[in-house]
C-alpha cells in the first residue's frame, strides 16, 4: 500500500573511498509516494548515495532498507532493480533503431515479455500498458517513429518510460533535465507529480526552478550527510546551507 509506510530507509550509512568519506553518517527517510530532490554542491555524496540505493557501493557501515523490509545491503544491483528500484541516469540508453514503441516493449521485464509474445499480446494487455506509457510521456504521436529521430528532452521522456515499464516502486533521477530547453523542464516537472503517489521519486537535481515547480520536501546533502531538509523555501533560507553554496 503506497499511501502508508516508508519506501526507503537509510541509517547513519558511511561510504569510504581510501579513508575519505564520501558518506558520513547519512540519515534518509523517503515516504511511499514521496517525490523528494536531493540538492548539494560538487561531491556533497548524491551521486554514492544513489550508488548506494542501487547496489553499485556498498556502505561500510549503515542501514539502507526498501520497504519496511528489504535489505539493500544484502542484494546485488540486479536484485534490488528486480526489487523495484529503477535509477535514470544522465545519459539516455535507449535503442535509436528501433521505434518509440518497440523501446517500451523491449523494456518490459524479461518475464512479463515471455508471457506477452505467447498469451498477452493478443489480448491486448502488452499493447494497452505501452499505451498509457506513451499517452503519460507524451510521445503518443511519435510511437512508430524511430528514437534516434526524438528530441533531447523526448529521448529522456521515453528512457523514464522504458523504466516505467519495469514498473518500479522508486525511481532515482539523476539530473533528469540537464540539457532540456525551459517547455521540457516543465514538462518534464508534470510528469514526476503526476508519478508521485504511485511511485515514490528521489530527484538529484541543481535546477532551482524545476525543483521549486515540483514542490515536494528537498534534502541538502554537504559531505555527505544531510545539512538541510524541508520545504524548498525554508532550506534556502537556511543559515548553514546558504553558507555552503555562496562560500564562507
Ligand atoms: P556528488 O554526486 O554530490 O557530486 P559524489 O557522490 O560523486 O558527489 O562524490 C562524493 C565524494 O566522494 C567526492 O569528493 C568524490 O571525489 C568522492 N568519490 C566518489 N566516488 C569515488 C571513488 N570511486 N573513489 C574515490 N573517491 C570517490
């Protein structure tokens, strides 16, 4: 049930890399249906912290739990992304040859895929699913069009969409707009609340504007832990965070 409960619990977690930490006692708690953004300067932690959330790293010491029960600490990445974990990262992976449509189908789990070639696919379920992804991504009318031809901000559109089709629990964002002209950003702004609630959301973002439009509660991260958290106007206004970002 997405309305109750935590999606994602991190505990006192630290990361070394050669005696430096990178995560230093880092305390996280994303609600289920949560859409949080996760700001700090250059090598605040962000990037190790998703790391770590993905099972690319593994914390040194530290809880990380998804759901009330799952340890991430115990699970390989493709574990956890078969868990429900789906990360985006900056640099679209998408098939350029193949059309819009065929990205989203090759992008539905493996099983779900097999079930779809021999039974689904002539009710129509495959196809209906790959419908209400484009109609949500806003690439309905580009679904027989090759990706390779997309815009940048629709190629992210439809990476966001070939994670959706994994259907994740939570969805880490990795600076989804970098690149995308102010329409797309926006754009992009409506998409993720209208995912919140179904999905729980955690945004690493540097773009003000589309962190104030999402308007969710945002985390500053400073060396690696956490600095700040609240709404976007109060963290801002924040003493300490002001100190990190304009220098002492
Ligand atoms: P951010 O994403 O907030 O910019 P990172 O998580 O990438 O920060 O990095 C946090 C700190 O850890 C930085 O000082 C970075 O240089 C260091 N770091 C990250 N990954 C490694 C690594 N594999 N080896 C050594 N140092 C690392």
């Amino acid at each position: 049930d997405l309305s109750h409960g935590v999606a994602l619990y991190l505990e006192d977690i630290t990361v070394s890399f050669d005696g430096f930490r990178a995560l230093n006692q880092l305390n996280l708690t994303i609600d289920a249906g949560e859409l949080r953004c996760i700001i700090g300067p250059n090598g605040a932690g962000k990037t190790t912290m998703m790391d770590v959330i993905t099972g690319k790293t593994r914390p040194d010491a530290g809880k990380a739990f998804f759901g009330q029960t799952i340890d991430l600490t115990r699970l390989t990445e493709p574990e956890i992304a078969h868990a429900g974990i789906g990360r985006k990262f900056q640099k679209p992976t998408i098939f350029e040859r193949h059309t819009v449509f065929e990205n989203l189908e090759l992008a539905m789990k493996t099983d779900k895929r097999v079930w779809t070639s021999l039974f689904a696919w002539l009710s129509g379920e495959a196809r209906d699913r790959i419908a209400d992804t484009l109609r949500l991504i806003r690439l309905d009318k580009e679904a027989d069009r090759p990706a390779g031809l997309l815009s940048h901000g629709q190629k992210q559109w439809l990476e966001i969409g070939m994670l959706l089709m994994q259907e994740p629990r939570l969805l880490l964002l990795d600076e989804p707009v970098a690149g995308m002209t102010d329409d797309e950003t926006m754009r992009t702004a409506e998409l993720f609340v209208s995912l919140a609630g179904k999905h729980s959301l955690v945004v690493v973002e540097h773009d003000m504007a589309f962190v104030e439009k999402l308007g969710g509660k945002v985390t500053v991260l400073h060396e690696g832990s956490v600095l700040a958290e609240g709404d976007l106007a109060t963290v801002q206004n924040d003493q300490r965070v002001i100190e990190v970002y304009l220098g002492r």
